[in-house]
C-alpha cells in the first residue's frame, strides 16, 4: 500500500506556515512546549487526540480528520484497476522521492493525453509504444522539476502539445517547447479521444498550478493531495489554494477519482471526509 504523501508533521507544518506562524507562536498559542510542536513535526513524536485537537483548533483544521491521519485509522479507499483502465499511473522518482504522472487514453481512437512527466521519460514513452496511442497532449499542472523532468524528450519523440498554465513560472521550459506549447486558461477545453478534458486553475502550490478534470477524474498535481495539500508558496497562496480547491475541486461529483502527483489516489468523498485542511 503506497504511503500518505504527507503525515501529521507535514500537515501542520503546511498549516502553521500557510498562516505565518513560527513554531514558537503556535506553541504559545497552543500552550504545548515548542520542543514537542518541534518533534511533531519532525515525526519525532506521535500525537494523543487532545494534543492533535488542540493543535487543530490553534492551524484552523479539523481535528477528527487531523487524528484520524496522527492516529493512522484512515488511509484512502483502495480502487480496482478494472474501474480506471482508461488511466496509467506513471510511477517515477526525483532522488528517492517519488513522483505521479498520468496518460489517460482512449483505446479505440488511439489517442492520448499525459499529465505530468514523472519525472521519468523513458518509463513514459515505453508506456506510449505499449498503448500504441499518439499522445495528443502533454498537460503540465505546474512547472516544477519534478514534473517536467524528461519533457524535452517526450516533446520530441511524440509531438504532442504542451499545455503549459497561464502564470505559471517555466524557466525550465526550452524555447522550442514554449513555441509549440499552448497557454492554459481557467475554463479552457480539450478533446482526446472520448475524453473531454476542462483547465482547473488552482493556484496556491504555485503561482499558476492548474488542475485537469475529466466526467470520472481530476488530475490535481501538487494541489490536493490524499488527506493534505501542496506546500503554499506564501500566505496569501495558502489561503487562495484552500479557496480554489473548496469551490473547484471538492465541489465535483463525490465519485470523481482524484490522481496526485504524489502519493495514492483518492476521491472527492474521500477528501471531503478525511482531509483536514477541509
């Protein structure tokens, strides 16, 4: 079973950070000693259910769902691969960290879509001979390394469109690609076979983060993750993702099945029930 991307420390440290809080003032206004948020946080030291409520009220989090991930009780509802055979996880790595793309492919038009690169372009494009699809788009849901390691190659073998979101920082992206790439905006369209596919602007993680929905899915790369969120890039990013993913995302229908770019997938439901930034 693939582990949660973030534990307890890693969301209270997102939390106390995303309000602009050092570990010394949460512990003050929590009244624990700064050396047990310290250990918190460092995973050093397991919470008992009134130290994770307690710290919950002080982050703004909920703190059945905060225990419930501190206590280890709840871990996302585990899909058959028969229901999702439309969609391949491409499991890929920077260093030992382990990264998420997606295709999402129709069989019977032989088209693809690819979301995020893993990190990984050999894995991808030994998945898109197997499929024997032509990938029609590369959709990025942020620029990070991480998920555009190896773009230039994919790029290059397939031709496929890069969907690259509107304010989103690219230094990473080489001339070449921005020239045949295609700026997303919110609401923007796609069709690859079947599928439809809508642009989700998200930002928070980054400046530009977008996520892709589908009737069935939505591909949220480093937004929303199974019981957490990506790391704000600054206060007011805190407050605009945890905004963004209520009013976008958690809004879909509950049986949408949610793919991270890190970490297990999970659904709308799921999220709805057990995140506790939610």
């Amino acid at each position: 079973m693939e582990p949660l991307e973030d534990e307890f420390g890693d969301i209270i440290q997102k939390a106390r950070t995303g309000l602009g809080l050092t570990i010394r003032q949460a512990a003050d206004m929590s009244g624990l000693a700064v050396s047990v948020l310290e250990d918190m946080e460092s995973y050093g030291y397991r919470p008992s259910e009134e130290e994770s409520g307690t710290i919950a009220a002080v982050l703004g989090l909920d703190p059945e769902k905060l225990y419930g991930i501190a206590s280890g009780k709840w871990y996302p509802r585990v899909y058959s691969q028969e229901l999702v055979s439309d969609v391949i996880v491409v499991s890929g790595s920077i260093g030992s960290y382990k990264v998420n793309g997606y295709f999402l492919y129709d069989s019977v038009a032989r088209e693809a879509a690819l979301f995020d690169t893993a990190n990984d372009s050999r894995t991808v494009l030994r998945y898109l001979k197997d499929i024997g699809s032509e990938l029609r788009y590369i959709f990025l849901t942020h620029c990070h390394s991480d998920h555009i390691g190896g773009l230039r190659e994919i790029f290059h073998s397939s031709g496929a469109k890069i969907c690259i979101p509107y304010g989103e920082a690219s230094e990473g992206l080489t001339d070449d690609m921005k020239k045949n790439g295609c700026i997303v905006k919110d609401g923007m369209d796609f069709k690859t076979g079947r599928y439809s596919i809508k642009a989700v602007s998200t930002p928070g993680h980054t400046g530009g983060s977008t996520c892709y929905t589908t009737r069935d899915y939505c591909f949220s790369g480093d937004t929303l993750f199974a019981g957490s969120i990506g790391r704000p890039f600054s206060c007011d990013g805190y407050s605009t993702l945890l905004k963004k993913v209520r009013e976008k995302i958690l809004s879909l229908n509950e049986g949408v099945r949610i793919f991270p770019g890190h970490g297990p997938a999970t659904t709308v439901a799921e999220e709805s029930e057990h995140n506790p930034f939610f």
